[in-house]
C-alpha cells in the first residue's frame, strides 16, 4: 500500500513540475516593442490618448476617432501588434470643425497612398512600394535644400496617409509598420510626423498648362 502511494505522490509532483516548466517557458516569450520617439515624449502629458489600431475594421474608421479626438485637442497615441511586435507610435489629423488651417511649411514631404508612396517633389506618375522608403529617404538626404540651413541637420518628415476602405485594417498596419521600423533603425534621421487624411495628394491633378498668349512670341 506505501508503494502505490509513493508512486501516486511521484506521478503528481513530476505532472506538477512539467506544468510549472510549460507556463514559464510561455512566460518567458517576451513581446517586443517598437516606440517612435513621440510616442515616448508624449506619454505622461494629461492630454496624451491611446488608440488600438486593432480595433477598427479600416482606415476611415480609425481616421473618425482620430479626427473627434483631435477636435478635443488630445495627442493621439497609435498602438498595433504584428506577430509578437506591438508597434507605437502618434498620428495626426485634422479637426473638421476648426477653421484653423494647419501650416507644415519648411518641411521634407513624403506621400502615401495604400501601400505605395513617392517623394512630391519627384515624378507622381512613378510610385514605389512602402517598402522601399529606405531609398526615397537616401534621395531627400541626398539633396541641401531639405536641411536647415548651414546644418547637417534635415528638416522633420510631414507623411501624408491615405489608405482606401477597400483595404482592411491590415493594410493600415503593414504601412505603420514599415514608417516606425524604418525610422527607429537610423536615430541619426530626421523627425516625422503621420499626417491621416480623408484623401490621397496623389489624386490631386497637375495644374493645367499655361494660357497662350496671343501675339506673344517667346524666343
């Protein structure tokens, strides 16, 4: 009877043991973070708010929570998971109701449409995929004008978003994703900041053409 007993009470503690092992070999599959540097500047101010990108179904949907907080004058916080990576960072939009014209001059621009971008100061016609932001941002360094003057330091990025709603919120997510990452990996680059819109800058039409002007030959 002691044997069986003695076997029964071994039975449980080596169970007990291997489930002790499972939970904190679980425990120990640490989420990693990515944090752009607003994200962390802004974090304790009273006005700062969180949203869970995860929780929209798309774009628009996020851009009307984004647009009612900016109304109330918050600092919106963006917050996603991919993977095991939860990705922070803040966005900006503009209030429908403020008669406020925001102004983003002395600024390097970048556009974003769905997953595709191009710098507006080059070929609209030509875009590229988010992923290769690494190379439109070479081509800005690369130019004097789109630093201060007489630095090396290069004005803040202003990114203007616009992802469709026939995309799901994913398609917002692997954009975010690519920005964040990017821009965390080299802290010798500029500032940025997200601008989400209801419309894409790419679908603006190049001015028309000069007027003729009769009579009026130029050599």
């Amino acid at each position: 009877m002691k044997n069986w007993l003695c076997i029964i009470v071994l039975v449980f503690l080596i169970c007990g043991c291997g489930l002790g092992t499972d939970k904190k070999s679980k425990l120990a599959i640490a989420t990693t973070e990515i944090t752009s540097n607003d994200y962390l500047d802004n974090f304790n101010k009273a006005n700062f708010k969180i949203i869970e990108i995860d929780s929209f179904k798309n774009f628009s949907a996020l851009l009307n929570e984004m647009k009612k907080l900016s109304c109330s004058k918050k600092i919106i916080g963006l917050n996603f998971k991919d993977n095991d990576t939860v990705f922070k960072l803040t966005g900006l939009a503009n209030c429908p109701t403020n008669d406020q014209i925001n102004c983003y001059f002395r600024r390097n621009v970048l556009i974003v449409k769905n997953d595709s971008l191009k710098n507006i100061s080059g070929d609209l016609s030509k875009l590229v995929h988010i992923k290769n932001l690494d190379s439109e941002i070479l081509k800005i360094k690369a130019k004097d004008h789109n630093y201060y003057y007489n630095t090396d330091t290069l004005k803040p990025a202003l990114i203007h978003l616009h992802i469709q709603d026939n995309y799901p919120i994913a398609k917002t997510k692997e954009v975010l994703k690519q920005i964040v990452t990017r821009f965390k990996k080299d802290t010798t680059l500029f500032n940025y900041n997200i601008l989400f819109e209801d419309f894409s800058h790419l679908d603006i039409p190049a001015p028309p053409p000069p007027t003729e002007l009769k009579g009026v030959h130029l050599n």
